[in-house]
C-alpha cells in the first residue's frame, strides 16, 4: 500500500509538519520574549539612574543650603559677631541634614555611600563638639571645619551625578 494511502502516515506526517511548524512559532515567540526582556532590564537601569540623580540632586541641594547656612560660622565670618552666637540653630541644620542623608544613603552607588558615611560621621563629630563650643574663636574654628568639609564634598557629589547621568 503506498504511503498517502496509509492513514497512519498520513496523521504522522501532519502531525510532524505541525510540530515543524509550532517549532518555528515558539522560536519567534521566544526572540520576541528576549528582545522584550532586554528592553526591560534596559528601562530599569534608566530608572536605577534616574532615581540616583534625582536622589544626589537633592542632596547636593540640602549641601548647598547648608554651605550657605555656614557661611555665618565659617572661615569668613567676622568673629565680633560670634560673641554670644547660639549654635543651636546650626547644629540643629546639620543634624537635620545628617538624618536626611542617611535615609537617601540606600539609593545610592556603593562607593558614593562610604565617602557619604566619611563626611557624615566627620561631620557630626565636629557638630557635636560645635553645640558645646563657647568661644566665637572655637565656634569659627569648627564652623570653618564643617564649611570646608562640605565644600570639598560638593563637587563630589557633582561628579558623580554627571558621571551617571552620562551612562
């Protein structure tokens, strides 16, 4: 009995022509999925880095303000005017921005987060001391201390944004 007379045959060669064919669709399906799965790991990055820049954006505005808060204690202050000065409003400032810091620290890149932890233990060691100071010469020294600090901190944070930023 020839082949195409046989329904056996006839069934196995459909059936392998389907399989042939389903064969080729999931192949397809799954170049889709791929390129679908790398657009998406794609898109999170871009989202990784938008909420890094967004996060180093407002932390380098918090250091502006803070800077510009400084500058009343810092290296160019006239230390006549430190004679009875309340450190209080300032040491208040900066805990505020160390306590603001520390809850954007998590969404920031490895490295970034341990300079930040430097500057932000650095920084609170010399506030706690500026809290306690009396002398406008002790004020202005520590004043000067965290000004500077902060001052060379910025541009890091500047840095770091571009860097990302042009990724």
């Amino acid at each position: 009995m020839p082949w195409y007379k046989d329904p056996i045959t006839i069934l196995s060669l459909i059936g392998s022509i389907i399989s042939i064919i389903s064969a080729i669709v999931s192949w397809r399906k799954a170049i889709v999925s791929k390129k679908s799965a790398d657009e998406s790991t794609k898109l999170l990055g871009r989202i990784r880095n938008h909420r890094t820049i967004s996060t180093l954006s407002e932390i380098i505005a918090e250091t502006e303000i803070l800077i510009r808060s400084l500058t009343d204690i810092g290296p160019h202050c006239d230390l006549r005017r430190l004679k009875g000065y309340s450190t209080q409003d300032i040491t208040g400032q900066l805990e505020s921005y160390r306590q603001k810091i520390v809850s954007k620290e998590r969404l920031l890149p490895g490295q970034l987060k341990d300079e930040i932890r430097d500057v932000i233990e650095e920084m609170y060691s010399t506030s706690t001391k500026l809290s306690d100071a009396s002398s406008p010469s002790e004020i202005k020294s520590l004043g000067s201390k965290i000004y500077l600090t902060l001052t060379e901190f910025k541009p890091l944070l500047e840095k770091q944004n571009d860097h990302i930023d042009n990724a």
